[in-house]
C-alpha cells in the first residue's frame, strides 16, 4: 500500500478480514460435508440406531441414501410444483 491510497484502504480492511474469514469458513464447511470419514461415521451411526430401534428400516434407508448423496454431491431436493418430474401436471 501506498502512503496516498492508505487512508482510502485503511476504513476496508475490517470488512475485508471478516469477508476472508467467511470465506475460509465456508471452505472447511464444504470440506467436513464432503468427507468421507464423516459420511462414514454417519453411516455407522444409522446403522447402530437401526440396529437398536431408534431408526425403521425406511428412514435408515432414506438417510443413508442423504449421506451417500451427500458424499458424492448430488443432494436431491424436493421437486417444484410444475417442474419436469412432477407427478401432478399443470394446466396451461
């Protein structure tokens, strides 16, 4: 920085240390989703609450497959009214 643009960057540097820091949250956020220790771990975790009734075998399924979509990013998501896959067509 120069002396002559130092007292118009010196007012920013608050908010672009808090814009880095959100950043670098959301990297290691993304990281911790994405690892496969942690899926697996939430894997485990499905599998002992099935085992010990805490769990029905559809939701068990159904959050497995949610970690495993997880894990290899493809996170399904509810379909909108009217959307291609819908079972309920629209009128046009």
């Amino acid at each position: 920085m120069s002396l002559l643009t130092l007292p118009f960057k010196l007012p920013l540097l608050p908010l672009r240390g808090v814009i880095k820091l959100g950043e670098l949250i959301q990297d290691r956020a993304e990281e911790e989703l994405h690892d496969p220790a942690a899926v697996r771990r939430e894997l485990e975790a499905i599998e002992e609450a099935q085992r010990t009734g805490k769990l029905s075998p559809e939701e068990a399924e159904e959050a497995e497959q949610h970690a495993v979509n997880r894990l290899i990013g493809s996170v399904s998501r509810p379909a909108d009214p009217g959307q291609p896959g819908d079972d309920h067509p629209t009128r046009s």
